[in-house]
C-alpha cells in the first residue's frame, strides 16, 4: 500500500511538473499607412566658439534658439497632416 501511494506520487510529481516550450505563433497583419512622412530637415546648428565674447555667444545661441524653434513647427505640420 505504502509502495502504491509512493509511486502514484512520484508519478504525479514527475508528469505535473514537466514543462514544454510555448508554440510562438506569429500573425501577419497588414499595416496601413496613412500617409506618406514629409521629410522635415535637421536644423544646422552653429558652435559656440570658446574665446567669442559674451554677446557674440549670445547671438549663436539665440540663431540656435530660432532654427530648433522653425524645426520644431515643421515636425508639428508634419505630425498635424498625417493624424
């Protein structure tokens, strides 16, 4: 009786346990694109010079300022015409 139970444990443990690997199912969707990107170009940005005086930097940075800002309104535009 021992040796039954023991061996129905055992056997329970063995197959209960025993792992496979998940099937990976792959699901090819169509993806639809609504529209075509618009090519937005980088703004080229200027380097500061280390030995420009104080107003000299100043303008560089502002220059910088004004080109991210025009970037930045065309890659809005850009994100308006494709929603």
């Amino acid at each position: 009786m021992r040796s039954v139970v023991l061996i129905s444990c055992l056997t329970f443990l063995l197959s209960a346990c025993a792992t496979t690997q998940p099937e990976v199912k792959y699901i090819e969707k169509p993806v639809y694109i609504k529209c075509e990107i618009p090519e937005v170009p980088r703004a080229e940005l200027q380097t500061i010079p280390e030995n420009a005086t104080y107003p000299e930097k100043l303008q560089c940075i502002l220059n910088n300022y004004l080109k991210l800002q025009k970037e930045n309104k065309m890659l809005r535009e850009a994100i308006e015409v494709c929603k």
